[in-house]
C-alpha cells in the first residue's frame, strides 16, 4: 500500500470514528435531562452518609463538582466542535493536510485538558476528604462504576 492511500486510509477511518463518537454524544442526554437526575442526588446523599462527612466538606465537594462539571461541559462543546472541524475537513474535495493536522492536535489537547481536568478534581477530593473517607469513596466508586457498566442482564456490556 503507497503512502498516500495509507494516509487516506487512516483519515476515512478517523472519520468513520468521529462519526460514530458524534452520533453517540447527540443521543446521549445533557446536564440536567437525565431521566435519573432524582436518583443520582439520592445516590450522592447515601455516599455522604456513608462517608460520615462534616457539613463544611459537603459544600467542598459540591463545589468541586459544579466546578468539574462546568469545566467538562466546557470541553465536550470544544471537542465536538473540534469534531465537527475535522469531518468538514475530511469532505473537502481537495485535502489540506496542514489544516487536518492542525484540528487533530487541538482535538487531542481538548482530550488532553480534560484528563488533566479530571485528575484535578480528584486530588481536590482527596484534600477534601480524611484518607479513610476517601479509601471507601474510591471503593463505593468503583461499585458504582461496575454496576453502572453492566448490563440490564446483569453481565457487562461488550
């Protein structure tokens, strides 16, 4: 296979990927729509109960969660953008590789800030909240995220 129809072959299937993540996001529900919303605040009170947690680190970490949520809400919009940059790129006629390199890269800092992000605000978790309290925070965490993965059979989603 020659350079360029490797080149071609990597961008179609970029394409065919970033169709899929932008499909997938326009069906998933935004702040606020999920259907669950009353669960998961049921859910963060049992978490606080269980984490025994002082009245001044409940403010802390709620504040630290509108923050993270604000900021994440931030760069999906600047990642779908990004995304959506690149698709136009990529149905161009004539490539501009240049240009298709140059959205790439801002999309991969966007993907880059938003782990940064993410580790951010798990550290202020962690300042937050005693060693002890955060140890089981991590573990009810971890619970939540394979009960979250499975499927309604119960086995995980593949």
């Amino acid at each position: 296979m020659t350079n360029n129809n490797k080149v071609l072959s990597g961008i179609f299937g970029l394409f065919l990927v970033t169709a899929f993540s932008l499909a997938h996001a326009q069906n998933t529900p935004g702040p606020g729509e999920s259907a669950q919303k009353g669960h998961w605040g049921q859910r963060t009170q049992e978490i606080y109960s269980q984490l025994n947690l002082t009245d001044d680190q409940k403010k802390q970490l709620e504040a630290n969660k509108q923050q993270h949520r604000a900021k994440m809400e931030s760069d999906r919009q600047e990642l779908k953008t990004g995304k959506e940059a690149l698709k136009e790129e990529l149905m161009k006629p004539q490539l501009d590789m240049a240009k298709i390199n140059e959205i790439h890269n801002q999309v991969k800092a966007v993907l880059s800030q938003m782990e940064d992000d993410k580790l951010s605000s798990i550290l202020a978790v962690r300042a937050i909240l005693t060693p002890e309290q955060f140890i089981k925070f991590a573990n009810l965490m971890h619970k939540h995220k394979q009960e979250h993965d499975e499927g309604p059979s119960g086995h995980q989603e593949q």
